[in-house]
C-alpha cells in the first residue's frame, strides 16, 4: 500500500534527493522452482557513501517501511551493464534498482528472461530479510517493478503476466518477443508506460510498441520522442548500434533526459505514492518532442488523497488463516491472494464495497492480498501463524 508519510515527504521531496550516495553490490539469485536457475544482478541502493558494498540508507529514518524494488531487463546483446544510467537516476529518489545480467547470448530464452526478472523484484525483498545481507530492512515489501528496454521491455510484459503481484512497468521500445509480448498484454493488469521514438529503426513501433501497448490492461500511457531511435535510451557504442547506425533525428541526450525524467516522476507516482505528477505533465508541455496519450493517466493526486484517506485493513493481521479485510472507498471490484511463491490461491470478485470476508483457512505462511479496480490496484502482506 502507498504510505501517508511517503506523500507528505514528497512535496519537500520534489526538487531534492535524499539518498547520500549510490551504493553498489553484486548479487547471484537462485530459483529454486527452476533447476536452480542462477540470476546474477548488479544492484543499487540508496547509501550513506557512494561505492560497491557501502553502508545502505535506513528508510526507517525517513519515516518510510523501505524502498520499492526495481528489476531491469537488457536488450538483445547489449547486457546489463549498458544500464546504469536508470540506476543513477533512481536511487536519489528511493529505489533499489537491480539490473538483471542472464540471456545476454545470441539465442535468448525470452520465456526465461521474463520469468527472471519477475523472480528478482521479490528476490530483493527476501534478502532484505536477511540479517547479514548489506539490503538488511530496505526494501519495500508492498511495492515492485519491472523496467525493459527492447527484448526486455518485451520480457517486462511476460514478467508481469506471469506474476500480477508485480505493480508497474516500463517499456522502452518493448520489442515482441518468443512466447508473444503481444499476446501476454491481455493478462497484464498493472500500471504500465511505454516509451516509442518515431525513428526507431529496429523496433518499428506499429509491429511492436503500438500493439503491445493496445492489448495490455489498466492503466496505461503511451509515450512518443519524436525522432527517438530504439538505441538512444542507453549511451552510444554497444551492439545496438551496429543494428540501427544512423540512429535517430533526435539528439540521444535530450532522448535520455525525457524518458528518465518521466519514468522517475511515474514511479514515484505509482510506486512511492508521491503527488509529483506536475514534474511529468510540465515536461511533456515544454518539450515540443514529447507526447503522451494520456498525458497521465490516472496521475492525479486526488486519487493518492483516496487511497491514503481510504487505507486498507486486514484483521486480524497476523492471523490463524481466516481474516476480513475493510476499505472505505469504492475502486476496488476483484480481490486476490498470492502464497510466497507467487501462485495464486484465491480470486473472486467484491460483491460487497468496502468490505470482504474470508473464511476458507489458509495454511501458514506469508500471503500477498492484491485488490484492484479499473483505475487502482493495492496490495498488502498477510501473515497467517
């Protein structure tokens, strides 16, 4: 759930970065539930000091429960470490950012990549929960996201509909991808933005951008960078170069500083509840290169105001596998519940606002409620003893 102190914080925050530093670290994941599949990452993290394994930024002492977590999916050939830049610029504003370094060959499993990057948001919040791990109680175990550029921004649609917990995604020039990224959009329900260049020579958006973005659900923007390429989100001289060599009409530093300045303030929006909507409709009203189509879509700190006067309560919590679950407000029409593992154990639609009751036990172990709507999805940990 979005966090009351979080949106007060934000208008103080709006032109100020809190993080001291970036700190940096490398982690190897194992999924257990696919042959011990290893997946390594380069993470960043809000830190005291800059540098690789340096002391992390305590949220508790900014009143917050921890920073949202963030997985990032490369391009073809080009590998995670072309990505730095969206780590730089997130982390001064409360994000642990993990970019994701597997299916980097010439023949990648997209299937694989997508089920990675998924695994990796809720990877960084288990080992958040590890007492020697230098991510020791600051990652946000509420709120996660996925970012893909290319095949990844393809394999960002697979993560999300393979696992509903995940709550936004960015695309950048999402490319289709083996199993269709087309065809997942129909199963895709969270907050969801594209980012299309009018000059992208790779992925043509109407076979890729237009129809990815057309089939996904909830709410969603469609950004285009008039003359954007399909390379210049990341700085020039990788592989992608050489499949798009004359780039786009539009200089690669303004293409960067659009979408980072955008992204930033949207996750900030949908995953850190701050009213910062202002940073991204300004930007797209003085920069006559930028459209977006909404200009933004349900961005309106009269929808933070609902949620934080309407906050969702489940009791009790924890509890002995039954459990009721109460909100004041009226967004809300399906209900959900996820085990650890991310399966879904529960759906049904409310048929009575405001409240629901559940009666069938659940065994014991830690639960994800998602309740959504057509405009606004919430979820919140449930502890059954």
């Amino acid at each position: 759930m979005k966090k009351t102190l979080l949106f007060v914080f934000a208008f103080f925050s709006i032109g100020f970065s809190f993080a001291q530093g970036l700190g940096h670290t490398t982690l190897t994941f194992t999924d257990a539930t696919r042959n011990n599949r290893p997946i390594p990452c380069e993470v960043y993290y809000p830190a005291t000091s800059a540098g690789d394994n340096t002391t992390a930024l305590d949220p508790a002492s900014l009143g917050l429960n921890g920073f949202p977590a963030i997985a990032v999916g490369h391009g073809f050939v080009i590998g995670a470490s072309s990505y730095g830049l969206i780590a730089e610029h997130l982390i001064p504003f409360g994000f642990v950012v993990a970019l994701v370094n597997t299916e980097t060959g010439f023949s990648p499993n997209h299937q694989e990549f997508g089920l990675d990057l998924a695994f990796v948001t809720h990877a960084l919040q288990l080992e958040s929960q590890n007492s020697s791990s230098i991510l020791h109680n600051i990652v946000s175990q509420e709120k996660e996201a996925v970012i893909g550029h290319s095949m990844g921004g393809g394999a960002a649609w697979l993560a999300a509909a393979s696992d509903p917990l995940i709550d936004a995604i960015v695309g950048l020039a999402p490319a289709e991808t083996n199993p269709s990224a087309i065809a997942a959009a129909s199963s895709v329900n969270c907050n969801s933005l594209i980012f299309s260049g009018s000059d992208d020579a790779v992925t043509p958006p109407a076979d890729n951008h237009q129809p990815i973005f057309d089939g996904t659900n909830g709410c969603k923007t469609f950004v285009t960078l008039t003359g954007g390429s399909h390379c210049g989100y990341i700085a020039a001289g990788t592989l992608c170069d050489f499949g798009e060599p004359l780039g786009g009409s539009l200089a690669r530093a303004d293409q960067q500083e659009a979408y980072l300045t955008m992204m930033t303030a949207w996750l900030r929006y949908f995953l850190n509840a701050e009213c910062v909507e202002a940073l991204y409709t300004d930007y797209v009203t003085a920069h006559s290169f930028v459209s977006a189509a909404p200009l933004a879509a349900c961005m309106l700190c009269g929808n933070v105001n609902d949620v934080e006067s309407n906050p969702i309560n489940v009791f009790p919590n924890p509890n002995q596998g039954t459990f009721s679950i109460q909100w004041k407000s009226e967004m809300f029409n399906t209900v959900e519940l996820f085990d650890a593992t991310g399966k879904r154990v529960l759906k049904q639609m409310i048929l009575q606002q405001g409240f629901f009751n559940e009666t069938e036990k659940l065994k014991q172990g830690v639960y994800w409620l998602k309740l959504s709507g057509e405009k606004s999805i919430s979820t919140k940990k449930i502890v059954v003893e």
